[in-house]
C-alpha cells in the first residue's frame, strides 16, 4: 500500500496515490508501458521489483499513459528498505518526467535520419548525372561523326531525352 505521496507525483502519474490500498493492485492498472510499447505487468513495474525482490532500481526508462491523455516517459528509480530481520517493509520511489528529454531525443533522430536520406539522394543524384554525362558525350560525339540521317536523329532524340534526365 501507498504510506505517503507528495502532490508531485501525484501531477506525474495524474492520479492519487494515497487512494490505491494494494500497490500491485494499482500497477495492474497503472498504464505502465515498457519504452518498446508493451504493457507492464505488476511484478515487472520497477516500485513492485523493489518491494517484492527487494531490487533496487536506478534510472530505469519507463512510459505511462494517463488516463485519456498522451505518454509521459518516466525515469524511475526504487530502494527497497529493510526491517531488523531483512524483510523487507516499505520502498521509496521517485519518478522524473522527462517526457521533453525524450521528445527533444526522437526529434533530433527524426532529423539525423532526413539528414542522412539527403545525403543518400544526393550522392545518388550525382551518380546519375555521371552516368548521363557519359552517355551524353557519346551521342555527340556520334552525332559529329556520322552524316546517317536515321543514326543523326536517333542520336538527337536520345540526347534530348538526356537532357531532361
């Protein structure tokens, strides 16, 4: 069960804490999602690990949807606290949104990827205008050479349909 809660946290996760009377209970419902978008079951919530396994937590990349809202992205981190015969009793917990942080990071890969698209297409395009430049020389130089009135128009069309290219 929660024993306390700042209003803080409460504003993170959108909902009060000091209401759910079994933590596991709550984080079956809690909205938890992994960063690789799958739901969160109660054992694997990081403030369970910590009283349950007695794991301690640190940083760990967590996603949240609030009710009928967007995904805040989580950083959180759990200790578990032990009595006198190393049960243990309680864990503290605190969550950092950083939603910004990971909005600024998926943007920044957005444009690292665009950026690396233009280059590709670029290179791509000079490339093939080397490639056109070869078989424009070659048409002209065909072009001078024969006095063929086909071969001249042949070579004339191509070269047109070149310079679109």
């Amino acid at each position: 069960r929660v024993v306390f809660s700042n209003p803080e946290a409460e504003r993170i996760l959108g909902r009060p804490l000091a209401e759910a009377p079994d933590w596991r209970a709550y984080t079956a419902s809690f909205g938890a999602l992994h960063p690789d978008g799958r739901t969160l079951t109660a054992d694997e919530y990081p403030l369970a690990r910590a009283v349950l396994r007695g794991e301690r937590v640190d940083h760990e990349a967590l996603m949240h949807r609030r009710d009928g809202e967007a995904l805040v992205h989580l950083e959180v981190s759990a200790a578990p606290i032990r009595d006198a015969a190393g049960q243990v009793e309680l864990a503290i917990a605190t969550f950092q949104d950083v939603t910004a942080r990971a909005r600024a990071e998926q943007a920044l890969r957005r444009a690292q990827r665009l950026e690396a698209m233009g280059q590709l297409t670029g290179g791509v395009a000079h490339d093939f205008n080397n490639l056109l430049m070869v078989a424009s020389g070659n048409l002209q130089l065909l072009a001078r050479r024969t006095s063929d009135e086909v071969l001249l128009r042949f070579a004339r069309g191509a070269l047109e349909a070149l310079r679109r290219g």
